[in-house]
C-alpha cells in the first residue's frame, strides 16, 4: 500500500515543530513520533517548514530556507524512514522539494495561488491543500480542479480555522463536513486553529489548551488526519509556539483521538 492510500483508508498524524529551527530539533521530534507510531494506529508525518515566508513581521524568524532545510529534512527521512510534508510558497520551489518532501503543503494564504497549485500538482507528489481562513468549504472545490487539472488527484484539504478580524479563528465543523464531500481526506490543524493571528504585538498569540479538543470534535464527525504542530519547549521556539503542544503530552493527546477513531456511529437518515 502507497502513502496515499495509507492516507486514505487509515487514520494519520502530520506533526512536527512550526519551523526548522535545528538539526537537533528535528531529530529529537522525528525519534518520539517514530516511538508513537509504533505504539499507536496512526500512520505519522513528520512536518516541519523550511521557510515560514507569512511571518507577521519582517523581523521574525523565518527558517534555514530551501537548500539546508531541505537537507535536514532528507536525513530525517533516511534515519527514521518517516515521510515528509513542507510548505511551498512559490513555484519554483515544488520540484525541488518534491525530490525530498513526500507531501508538498500549499500555505492557506496562498491556497488560490493558480501557478502555486499548477506546479505543485506537476510533481505528482502528494498535495495537502490548507483552507483559506478567508473560503468556505464549498469553495474548495474550485482549488481542487486547479491541481486536478495537471492530472495529480493525489490530494488533502486541510482546515485550519476561519478568520473574521480581531486576531481570532472560529472552526465551523459543518464547514468541514462540507469538505469531506469534495471525496478526498480532510485534516484538522488542531493548532493553527487555535491562533489568534498578530495577536502578541508583531507576532501571532494561542492558546495551545483547545488544540486538543477542536482535534476530538473533528474524530467524532469522521475527520480521520490530524494536523498538530509538537515541541519539546514550545515556550521557546521561533514560530507559533502559543499553539503547538508540548512534545511529552503528544502521546496523551493522540491516544485520547485514537478512541475516539475507532468509535462507529449509527447515521442519522
């Protein structure tokens, strides 16, 4: 069985720090989810962005960027045989990253971004598109048909709040449901959703506490991937630490949604 179709018929974890801000980060978070996945029923991804190119301020960190990360990235897969997803925020960067990455991940902010998602599709990797916080489900139809249209149906939909001002997200479940109906696996970014967006003077604020429970309410429609940015010291990393969940509660958090996974529910008619 392919990733992809691991993907589409078993439950999965993308998690990884916000950003590579080391080596020794990436390797400290790739050996404990390699120890949950063979613990725990997910398939696991290991997520980290070479280049957070949405920074709110010109003076954030942003990453290594393409050539190092990407090398980084490649000794992980090698080492803990995990398959990797990262961002793309232009086009020249997907064939690049689709050498390494077995997923590339297009920002939510540039999710309409035509040559974006064109030269994405080309590569035929896999494609994990994230909401706009700005679109309703729906909308994501007309996204799809852009990379569908390259001839690459190898697709995620990612949701990850949406933004109506005031440095705050709301997730509309129906909205993921919604989705779902687009016919390829949906994904809850659990932490991103919890963002308040510019919300800490020049940087965006959290609140890691509700990522857990938007990730459960999600189990319990049918959503099956979850998307959960994971540090050994959140309060010290570079990027969005507000929201990403310490790396020691990451196996609490995932068995508590593996229960929840393996719940079957009598349909309503």
């Amino acid at each position: 069985m392919n990733l992809y179709q691991q993907l589409q018929e078993q439950p999965f974890v993308i998690a990884g720090p916000c950003v590579i801000e080391s080596e020794d980060l990436l390797m400290q978070v790739a050996e404990k989810l390699k120890e949950l996945e063979s613990k725990l029923g997910f398939t696991f991804i290991f997520k980290a962005s070479f280049d957070k190119a949405n920074r709110t301020s010109v003076n954030s960190f942003r990453g290594p960027g393409l050539d190092k990360g990407l090398q980084m990235l490649e000794k992980i897969k090698k080492e803990f045989g995990l398959a990797i997803l990262t961002d793309i925020h232009s086009p020249d960067q997907a064939l690049p990253t689709a050498e390494v990455a077995d997923i590339l991940q297009i920002p939510a902010f540039l999710c309409r971004q035509t040559d974006l998602l064109l030269a994405a599709g080309r590569t035929g990797a896999i494609v994990n598109i994230k909401k706009a916080q700005f679109l309703s489900g729906e909308d994501m139809l007309h996204v799809l048909k852009k990379v569908e249209s390259t001839g690459n149906s190898k697709l995620l939909l990612t949701e990850r709040g949406t933004m109506f001002g005031y440095n705050n997200l709301v997730v509309d479940y129906t909205g993921i449901l919604d989705m779902m109906k687009h016919g390829y696996p949906v994904v809850m970014d659990a932490t991103h959703s919890v963002q308040k967006p510019g919300g800490a003077n020049g940087k965006s604020g959290g609140n890691r506490t509700y990522a857990p429970l938007l990730a459960q309410a999600a189990a319990a429609i049918g959503v099956r991937g979850f998307f959960i940015e994971t540090h050994p010291n959140p309060k010290q990393a570079m990027s969005d630490g507000p929201n990403m969940i310490y790396l020691e509660q990451l196996e609490t958090v995932l068995k508590n949604l593996e229960k929840i996974c393996t719940l079957t529910l009598d349909p309503i008619n």
